[in-house]
C-alpha cells in the first residue's frame, strides 16, 4: 500500500506541472511587450515548437526508458529535474531580454526542457496514481487531472498578481521554487510501485501494426491539441491585441478557459448517470465551435464577452481528452497500455501545429486573429465529426474492424 507522502507527492506534483505547463503562455504578453522581448507573434509561436517536438518523443519513449532507467519513479525524477531546468533558462533569459537572438534561443531552449518534462512526468503520476489506487482507478486518475488543471488555472492568476506587483518574473521564481521543493521531497520517497512493464508491447505497436481505428482517436487527438492551443497559448494576445485588453483582463481569461476545463470536467463526470459519456463526447466539440465564432465575431473593447468566449471554449475542452483517451483503452483492447502515450503524442503535434501555425497565418497570409479563430472552428466541427465515429463503437452500431495499418518495417 503506498504511503500517505508517496500520495501526497504525485498529487502536488500534478498541481505543480500544471503551473509550469501554463507559465510560459500566461508570460506570452511579456514575450511580444516591445519593453521587453519584442517577440513577434510568428516568433512568439515557434517558441513552442520544441515544446511540442520534445513532449512528443517523450510520451513514445518513456516506456522504453523506463525500463532501462528502473521504472516510473526515475522517470518522474527526470521529468522534474527537466521541467525545473526549464523554469530555470526562462528566469536567466531576462537578463538578454534586448539581446533577441540570445533570449530567443534561450526561449527555445527552456520549451524544449519543458516538453520533456511534460511528457515524461504526466505519464509517470498517472501511472502511479493508478497502482496507488487499484479498486478507485478512475477516481484517482480524475482528481490527479483535475489537480493538475487547478495548475493550469493558478498560473495566469499568479502572474497577473505578480504583475500588479511590478515583478513579472515572480511567476517563473516561484515555479522554480516550488518544483525545487517537490523535487528534493520526492527524492527521499522509494516510489517503487506502478514500475512499467509493457515496454515490450508499446514498442510492438510503435514498430508493428495497429488497428485502423486507431487512427480516428488519432485525428481526433490532433484537432484537439490544436483546438485547445488555440485558447491555451493565444487567448492572452488576443486579448490584448484585438479587443485592447489589459494584462490582468488578459490573464483572467486564460484562467477561465483553464477554469473551466477543470470544473468541466469534474461537471461531466458527475452527470454521467444522467448524460452518458458517448453524448458529452459529441456534444462539446460544438461548444468550442461556437466559442471559436464568437470569439471571431466580438467587436474590439467587448473584452467581457471576449472572456466569456473563453470560458465556454474551457467548458468544451474539458472533458474531451479524459474521455478520448477512455474510450481508446476500451476499444483499442489489444494496444490498450500504448493508446494513452500515442494518443498524447498526436494531441502534442496538434498543439505544435496551433502554437506555430498563427504566426506564419499572420505574417505570410495576412489573416487577422478574428478570421484566424474563425477558421479554427472547422476544425473543431472536424473534430464533432471524429467524436460521433469514436462513440459509434460504444453504442454498438459499428463493429471494430481486423483492419490494420503498418506503420513500420523495424
């Protein structure tokens, strides 16, 4: 039975990974403040990109790691010593903010070391929140999200208090600290349950075959990356760059999309007995249809509405990944200890494709953010149509098919 530190540990871990995965788009109105990065918005995206790249590799890896590093809990411990060095380059680049391409590779540098921790702690805790927990899996698996989107919630309303206080840095000390803390804390704990053992099958079906419906939770994966991309990293610019908001306007609305897919999902979950899961699954994907339109239809200085689009886009992201990665598991039988890591992974390239793709939109089309959110609803009325093919299997009105697809020859 684990010990009550053990527990303790993997929780606040999940707070505090929240922090850190959200520090560096609640900081995005510094990065592209003419006062101090001048980032453009092209630049401001690619920062991302390493983010997502390494968060990738990291999801498809960490079982082969974790079986030549000792299991999960060397995994866990690199994922924070990684997300601390990140936090780390993030603070030391203030000092070459007007040395762009300095700062800039430095930016670079601390995604990169966040992306990695990102894809290897996430899959650590809830690996350890599941053995922790072997009769009250799913319960414990949803109060370690929803911890860890209380992190996401917190981090906006930390800087904007940090700002308030004429010290934007704060936010990247206090992670720092706070990563620092569960670090050493964690260091003395043995965490030896939840060892990975199904290395072996998840690089059979990196290598070898997997079934052709995997390939529809995989696009759906991908929509949502780039749909939740779009209110995650880019509601604060939009704030402030097209209804004039200021930063503490612009970071209440990136707490209330995070807000809201925290209390979403916790929402969705209580009423599941009164609205089964299959109907959430396909119903949310037009509420951040219509968040998306209205966001793309508000006059400039509605900024009110403009967080209130927000908040509903929150609302029909919440429990769209939780229950993606469910539904996979369930189906996906035979892969069933891979889905969640592939199906993270193409919800990473999906958030790259977003982080990157508004700036070169910008600066090379000549689209606005208004036309630009816009046309992020279609995809997520692509994503509709993905989720009624992934729920058609739970009702029964499709048969899995034997159907496989190669996807590599080693």
């Amino acid at each position: 039975m684990a010990r009550r530190d053990e527990i303790a540990a993997i929780y606040l871990a999940g707070v505090v990974q929240g922090i850190a995965l959200v520090t560096f788009p609640a900081v995005g109105i510094i990065f592209t403040s003419a006062a101090h990065y001048d980032l453009s918005n092209a630049q401001y995206g690619s920062i991302f990109l390493p983010q997502a790249i390494m968060a990738v590799a990291a999801s498809l890896l960490g079982a082969g790691l974790a079986s030549r590093m000792g299991g999960a809990r060397s995994l866990y411990l690199f994922g924070l010593t990684a997300n601390l060095l990140a936090i780390l380059l993030l603070i030391v680049s203030q000092f070459f903010m007007h040395e762009h391409s300095i700062a800039y590779g430095l930016l670079l540098a601390a995604t990169g070391c966040l992306g990695i921790g990102f894809g290897l702690t996430v899959p650590a805790l809830n690996t350890f929140a599941a053995t922790f927990f072997p009769n009250k899996v799913d319960r414990a698996l949803l109060l370690l999200n929803s911890l860890l989107g209380v992190g996401t919630a917190l981090a906006p309303i930390l800087f904007a208090v940090f700002v308030a206080m004429g010290i934007w840095w704060g936010l990247p000390f206090l992670v720092a600290v706070l990563i620092a803390v569960l670090l050493v804390f964690s260091l003395r704990l043995p965490l030896n349950r939840g060892v990975p053992s199904n290395a072996a099958q998840i690089r059979t079906a990196v290598v070898g075959r997997l079934p052709s419906r995997f390939w529809i939770f995989a696009a759906f994966a991908l929509c949502y990356g780039a749909c939740e991309t779009m209110n995650g990293n880019w509601a604060s610019l939009y704030m402030t760059k097209t209804l004039g908001a200021n930063s503490a306007i612009a970071s209440l609305a990136l707490t209330c999309f995070w807000g809201a897919v925290t209390v979403g999902r916790l929402f969705f979950a209580a009423i599941e007995k009164w609205f089964p899961a299959r109907r959430v699954c396909v119903a949310l994907p037009f509420v951040v249809a219509a968040a998306f339109v209205i966001a793309a239809l508000l006059p400039k200085n509605e900024r009110l509405l403009g967080v209130a689009s927000f908040a509903l886009a929150g609302l029909g992201c919440s429990a769209l990944l939780p229950l993606m990665i469910s539904f996979g598991q369930k189906e996906l039988t035979a892969i069933a200890a891979s889905v969640a890591g592939g199906l993270i992974a193409f919800y990473q390239i999906g958030y790259g494709l977003a982080a990157f793709g508004v700036g070169p939109l910008q600066s090379l089309a000549d689209l606005s953010f208004k036309t630009i959110y816009g046309g992020a609803a279609f995809v997520a009325l692509a994503m509709a149509a993905l989720a009624f093919l992934m729920v058609q299997v739970q009702t029964g009105k499709i048969v899995p098919p034997l159907a496989t697809t190669q996807l590599g020859t080693n």
